[in-house]
C-alpha cells in the first residue's frame, strides 16, 4: 500500500539519550541541534530540566517506585509537556 509519502520525522533526541542518537546517526542522519523555547516570566529564569539536576532527584526515585498503573497514563500526559 502505497501512501505517497516522502519523509518520515524521527522526532528529537538528545545526545546524551546514546540509544536513539546512535540509531539515527548510524542510518546516516545528520545531527541538527535544535533550541527550545522557553517563555520566562519578568525576573524568572529558565528551567534547568536536564536529568542530572539534583533537584529532580527526589522525583525520579519516587516514579521509579509508583506502579506502572499510575506511571502509564500519568506519564502519556506528562510526556506532552517536559522538553527532551
């Protein structure tokens, strides 16, 4: 079945995520970086979102713990809003 497309967008990854970087970079994408954009109320700052951040700590250890129940669709929705 033919559908008449030409491209295919494997979405973003970053280059710290080595398994889907390595995939698409060894099917012979080229990397583009890509900025994010961020609205940053008067006097506020940028989130630090990276996954080394010592405040996200505490986060990641209790989601790690919560049953898959919870983390499925509570993560579907939160996957639509968290950058990267």
């Amino acid at each position: 079945m033919k559908l008449g497309c030409r491209t295919f967008d494997f979405g973003r990854s970053r280059v710290d995520n080595t398994g889907a970087y390595n995939f698409k970079r060894f099917q012979g994408f080229e990397p583009t970086p890509l900025h994010y954009q961020y609205y940053v109320p008067r006097g506020g700052r940028v989130p630090d979102l990276n996954p080394g951040n010592r405040k996200l700590e505490l986060a990641q250890r209790v989601w790690a713990r919560l049953p898959l129940a919870v983390t499925r669709p509570l993560g579907a929705w939160l996957a639509k809003s968290i950058p990267g």
